[in-house]
C-alpha cells in the first residue's frame, strides 16, 4: 500500500475507533488495516497508536501526524477535485498560439467573444509566424494556416479554408493598366508573400486548367507577413496576393483595387492543433469547438462582402 493510502487509512481507523469498523468502511479485512497501521509504523520508525484488545488510542507523535495527514488528504482531494473539474468545467488559463495575420484578423476577435461564453477561462495569444513546438512550448492549441501538415502526434481539425485575392493599388493600375488573364501577370511588377509551403515565384490559382502561374521575372519585394505587403501594394510598387481579411480594408476605402477579380488563388487550410484527444481539458475542447463553428461563419461573411464589392478595378483615370 502506498503512503497516501497509509495516511488514509490511519486516518480511518482513528475516526472509525478500531481496525474492525476501519475494515468494513473499506472493504478490506482487518489483519490488512492491522499490516498497513504497522507498516506506516516501521516507515516512520514511530508508534503512532497504543492498541491492547479492548482500546485503540493516538500517541503523542500519532496525534501531530494525524493532524498533517489530514491537510494533505484535504489538499490532494481538492487537486483530484479540481483535475476532474476540468474535463466538465472550462476554466483556468488558455494559451494559445495563431499565426500573425489570421491571429490579428480572426483568432483576436473570436477570443473575445469566447471569452464573453466562457468568463473563468483566461487566455494567453501569442502571435508568430513560425509553429511552435506546442507541447515543449506550453502552448494548449495551435491555429495554422497551411495548405497541409507535416506529419506528428498532434491532433489536428479542421476549422476552415482561407482565400487570397490579387490586389494593386489605383495608382499602379493608372499607371500601367489591369492584367487582363493570368499571362498579363508577366507584364506586371508581382510582389510575393513568403509561406512555407508554397513554392516562391508560384502562384496557384483555383479552378484552372493550368493553376500555376509563375513569375518570369524576380519580384522586387518578398514579405512573409500580409498585412506589410499590403502596405507596400498600397504604395504602388506592384500586385500581390492578400488573404480576403487584409484585402477587405482597403477595398472598402478605396487604397487598394482588385485585379483578375474573376480568379483567386487556391486557399490554404486553417487547422487547431493539440495535443491529445484522451482526457481533454474542457477549456481546449470548448476553444476548439467555438473555433470549428465560428471561424466558418466569419469568412463567409468576408466573402459575402467581397462578392458585394464586386469588381473593384479602376474604371475612371487615376490623378497622380
């Protein structure tokens, strides 16, 4: 018998007033409660009970050791208490990990509306390109965009697809005119969002005969974040690819146009990763399934805005 079962049943047989009774609230036999007294003994190097035939009472040393046995039964069911807790009761710290743009434009916001749900749930998001190690950095859940997943022991669901749409500035488009089909691109200054599973000087489109478009000529600009090469498109250095969410602003205000509107490139999946689906704590599994409803939603309504938008190209001259 381990030590904390020891303590408890010393502890049971001090309430119960004798081995026997101690045996029956247990379910054991008495010459085993008899063992595990005597063996806590020899362990402690200390009686912790003075026993004849008719009387049980604690010693000197058996009462002080009562009393720690006690506290630390009560801490360890609190622990036991608390751990099961988890699985029913989302509560605790989340720490999160989001890739930087769909963490700025989706993940942020979708926080806190979980939070609203779930209020004793406190979240830690962290905001990086790059994926982290998710058990080795303390992270609960990933949420990536890729086209796919290297292979691991992570639980992965998929939670949505993102798509990219070529943008330009009207200056740009003033200056040296909308492609009209994707060989036009080649007439074009085309910057490049660096990902790390998509080929640089690629650009795959969806739905076509021959999807890959590629570059013939070195892009000027490669950025690995969205939200900078969109600043740079604003600016007039050339057309790039930005996810529907970073492309959204400035279509709405008019800094950016949509070129090749009819065509959009292939999307890139969004995947929560975690680490085990045994024994899941409810904080992650609620996170995970707020995820799975929302984030569809939220794009499609992106989507809905953009086919509103409609062709955003420059039909009048634009003033330099």
């Amino acid at each position: 018998m381990d030590t904390l079962e020891s303590m408890r049943m010393f502890v049971r047989v001090v309430e119960a007033g004798s081995f026997t009774k101690a045996a029956g609230l247990a379910s054991v036999t008495t010459p085993q409660v008899s063992r595990s007294i005597t063996d806590l003994e020899s362990r402690l190097h200390t009686r912790l009970l003075h026993r004849t035939t008719r009387h049980m009472s604690l010693t000197e040393a058996g009462e002080r050791y009562l009393q720690h046995c006690e506290q630390i039964l009560a801490q360890v069911d609190l622990a036991e208490a608390e751990a099961a807790g988890a699985g029913a009761q989302p509560s605790g710290k989340l720490r999160v990990h989001g890739t930087t743009s769909f963490g700025q434009h989706h993940l942020a916001p979708l926080i806190a509306r979980y939070s609203k749900r779930f209020p004793d749930v406190l979240i830690d998001l962290v905001l990086a390109q790059r994926v982290p190690d998710i058990i080795d950095e303390g992270f609960d859940v990933s949420v990536v965009v890729a086209r796919e997943l290297a292979d691991s022991a992570l639980v992965s669901q998929r939670i949505g697809s993102l798509y990219t749409v070529l943008c330009a500035s009207p200056r740009y488009v003033a200056k040296y005119g909308a492609p009209a089909r994707i060989a036009d691109l080649n007439k074009h200054t085309c910057l490049q969002l660096v990902l790390p599973d998509v080929p640089l000087g690629q650009w795959h489109f969806e739905a076509m005969d021959e999807p890959v478009f590629r570059h013939v000529r070195p892009a000027p600009l490669t950025v690995n974040v969205s939200e900078a090469l969109a600043g740079t498109i604003r600016e007039g250095l050339g057309i790039g690819p930005l996810p529907i969410s970073v492309a959204l602003p400035g279509l709405r205000d008019g800094s950016l146009v949509r070129v090749l509107s009819e065509h959009r490139l292939r999307a890139n999946n969004i995947y929560a990763l975690y680490a085990s689906r045994r024994y899941l704590d409810a904080k992650i599994k609620t996170f995970v399934e707020f995820l799975r409803e929302q984030v569809p939603l939220a794009l499609a309504e992106q989507e809905r805005e953009l086919m509103e938008l409609g062709d955003s190209r420059v039909h009048e001259p634009y003033s330099l």
